[in-house]
C-alpha cells in the first residue's frame, strides 16, 4: 500500500522554518495542518 505523502516547496520550508521561530513549532504545525515530524525531520 502507497503512502500518501505531500511535498512542500522550499518557498513553503522557509516560510513554515520562520513561522515556527516566531511562535513555536507546536503552534505552528498545528497552524500549517502538517505533523512535528514533517517540520523537524531533515529532508
């Protein structure tokens, strides 16, 4: 069974990087509708 993963452009990355600075990276994966493991995983 094929995983259904999205793909964020690097635009999207930064954006959600400086987001998570500003606020804290709990408010914003929450915020941006994605998993801590998808802001905080190298990749």
């Amino acid at each position: 069974m094929a995983k259904n993963q999205k793909t964020y452009g690097s635009e999207f990355k930064a954006q959600a990087v400086e987001l998570a600075q500003e606020i804290g990276g709990h408010k914003a994966t929450k915020g941006l509708g994605i998993s801590p493991r998808g802001l905080f995983t190298p990749g």
